[in-house]
C-alpha cells in the first residue's frame, strides 16, 4: 500500500490491461490518496467503486477506439477536473518465438497495442491537459518479456518514450519501467507498484530517466541508446 497523502488529490489515469499487476499500480495509486480512473473494454457507463466514493471510476473504452478514448479523458477531468498523471499499462504474454516464423498480421496487433495505443492516449491527455498544466507519463511493461515480436515492439516503445521525453520536457515527465532480465514475474509484480508511485511523486528523485529497470534490489535509470 502506498503511503498515505504522497499523491492527495492528484487524477490518474490508468490505460490498458495487466491482470495482477494492474491491480496492484491501481491499489497503490489509491493507497496514496490519487483519484484514480481505470479503462476497461467490459464497462457499460462510468461506474465510481462505492467503497471508495469517487477516487476511483471504472470508464468503458473499447481497444483503439478513438472516440471512446476522448470520452475518457473528458469524463475524467468532468469528475476529477484535473489529470495529472497517465500511466500506460502495456501487457505481455509469455510465449517465445522467432520473428522469421512470426505471422506478420500478429506482429501488426502487437505494435498497434504496444506503440500505437500508448501514444494514442499520451497524445489525448497532453493536448486536453498537460500542455497547460503539466503532469508525468509512465508506460509500464506489466510483465516479463521473452518473445521476438513483443521485444521489438517495446523497443520501439523504448525509443518513443525517449523522444517523447526530450520533446515535452521540461513541462510534462516521460518514463518507462521494464523489468530486469533476471527478475521473475511475481517480483516484478511485488515492486512495479511502488516504482511507479515513487516515479509520479518524486520528480526526479530516481534520475533522469526516462527509462528504468526494475531488478530485485531497486530500480535504476539506464541508458539504452
């Protein structure tokens, strides 16, 4: 759980999917006094979670919907009237396998939800907010990567989160956390909750970034160029 009031009243909102992970970013975001929206394709209506009151809503958005996503953010600020924060959820699955015997349509899917979605929504929430207001971007890795076709995706994810950085500084943060090579899944699941609070709350304080790994023992910038 995060600690108590270190992001009080600031709006979050959380794209994507990543099953346990997801939940653990959006129950520390919470734990940390943020107001939190959270997408989901299987949402009817904006649904606030009762036993939170209105810190945490529930917005339908179908995957790569452009006009659902412009819903989003407007309901967001309609509710929370600011959005301070965007982190990007980016899912993996565990499968290996050879890019020379990849279906090519499959490799499509995976660079439109890996790189394309992710700038999607950072576009929507830096042109409706950030370019005033200023405000922080996380794209998160939700899982330990080990197949062809996602790693080339997240690398080119990795390089737009980069530029990106360089572009919108020093107005709006930049940041990426992918997990070390040598940390399993459940470890990573333990402290990518955490990184990512100390990632949105201490501007800075971790170093420039914009790209971080998280090892078993803590979690670092690294140049990757």
């Amino acid at each position: 759980m995060g600690r108590v009031g270190l992001l009080s009243g600031r709006g979050v909102l959380v794209t994507g999917s990543g099953g346990p992970v997801a939940e653990s970013v959006v129950d520390q975001l919470l734990g940390s006094g943020a107001r939190v929206a959270v997408t989901d394709a299987l949402a009817q209506a904006p649904n606030p979670t009762p036993a939170l009151g209105s810190r945490r809503l529930v917005l339908p958005c179908g995957p790569d919907n452009p006009a659902e996503q412009s819903a989003v953010v407007e309901t967001l600020l309609e509710r929370f009237g600011r959005l301070d924060h965007l982190v990007n959820l980016v899912p993996t699955s565990p499968e290996a396998g050879s890019l020379m015997e990849c279906d090519p349509s499959a490799l499509r899917d995976i660079v439109q939800r890996h790189l394309a979605t992710p700038l999607a929504w950072i576009q929507r929430g830096y042109w409706r907010w950030m370019a005033a207001h200023g405000g922080s971007v996380v794209n998160v890795v939700t899982g330990v990567v080990g197949n062809g076709m996602q790693d080339a995706a997240l690398a080119g994810l990795i390089q737009l989160t980069e530029w990106l950085a360089a572009e919108l500084a020093p107005d709006v943060d930049l940041y990426m956390v992918v997990p070390g090579t040598m940390l399993d899944s459940a470890a990573y699941q333990g402290g990518v909750a955490q990184a990512l609070s100390d990632l949105l709350a201490d501007r800075g304080r971790l170093g420039p970034g914009p790209v971080f790994v998280l090892t078993d023992a803590s979690i670092r910038p690294v140049n990757v160029a």
